[in-house]
C-alpha cells in the first residue's frame, strides 16, 4: 500500500489511479467534518468535491506534505467561505425586504423579476455547451433523464452529473436571489 506522499508524488505526474486512492482515503472523513458543522448533506457533498477537484487541477503546483492535514483545511475554508456568503446574502435579502416593506412598487417588482430573469440567462451562458444542452432540455423542455441520455447518445449518469452541474452554476449566478427567495419562504 502506498503512502500519501507516494501517492501525491504519483498523481503530480498525472497518475489518476492514485488521486483515486487518496479520494477513497479522505473523502468520508472529508464529507463528514462539513454535515457534522453544518447538517447539510448536499453542502457537504458539493464541498467535500470542490476540494477534491481543486487537488486534481493543482497537483502539479501543489506542495503538500502532508495531505490529510491539506484537504480537512481546504475543507473547512471552503465551509468558512460558504458562511461568509450566505451571512453577505441574507444581509442583502434583509436590505431588499425593507425596501419592498416600506415601498411596495409594481415597478420595483418588475425590475426584481427582470434581474432575476437576467441573472438566470447569464448562469445559463456561463455552462459549458453540453450542460447547457442537458439543463435546456431537462429543465425547459421537461425531458426525463432517460429521455435525454436516448436523445443525446449517453449514459443516464452522465446526463444526471451535467444536470448536477448546471443546478451549481445556476446556485451561485442566483445566490442573492436564492436567499431572498429563502428569506420570503421563512416569513411567509
């Protein structure tokens, strides 16, 4: 069995099988540490793989010694991050409801809803051409999983990892919306 550092020093020369191992190694305890601060599964998920593909893509600039320690901190700054967003969001969300309690305004209303529509186009355009196909398909079309793998020659995980993909791309270009829509929920 290797070591972690057999194993980094393997993956720097773009060896996948042992960023395998080392995703096997740490990911759980990774996974874990964010849903035992945060009780979201799915937050904990997203951020647990965030890390993981960032190790991938820095492997080669990357100069860790000891690569536990590396990823449970790159794991809990990417959590810290996430706080410092959502605390900014409702902050913002806050900020808008006075303004809509104190001016109710049809104009206002309709200038919330274009830039919500705005924000939806520009998260749209920000996805790679083959997630935005699936996200159209699936989301505008209303095309099941099954029907877009069929329809696009691939295999049903695929079409779920690229819906996957396109629902964060749309989370983070509609975080200021997401959290207003949030807030609303929770007074209402």
């Amino acid at each position: 069995m290797d070591t972690d550092t057999e194993l980094l020093s393997r993956m720097r020369n773009d060896d996948q099988i042992a960023f395998e191992e080392l995703y096997r190694r740490y990911w759980r305890r990774c996974y874990v540490q964010v849903v035992r601060r945060s009780g979201d599964e799915t937050l904990a998920e997203d951020i647990t793989q965030n890390v993981f593909v960032s190790l991938w893509e820095k492997r080669k600039s990357l100069d860790v010694q000891h690569v536990g320690a590396y990823l449970f901190s790159a794991v809990r700054f990417r959590f810290i991050t996430y706080l410092k967003s959502q605390l900014h969001a409702q902050t913002y969300a806050l900020h808008l409801l006075q303004d809509e309690q104190e001016s109710p305004n049809p104009v206002d209303a309709s200038m919330r809803i274009k830039e919500l529509n705005e924000a939806i186009e520009k998260g749209v355009a920000m996805m790679p051409p083959k997630t935005k196909t699936i996200y159209t398909l699936s989301r505008a079309e209303y095309y099941s999983v099954k029907e877009i793998a069929n329809k696009l020659n691939l295999s049903e995980k695929a079409v779920e990892y690229h819906i996957t993909q396109s629902l964060k791309t749309l989370r983070i270009a509609l975080k200021d919306f997401l959290a207003l829509l949030f807030l609303f929920q929770e007074l209402f």
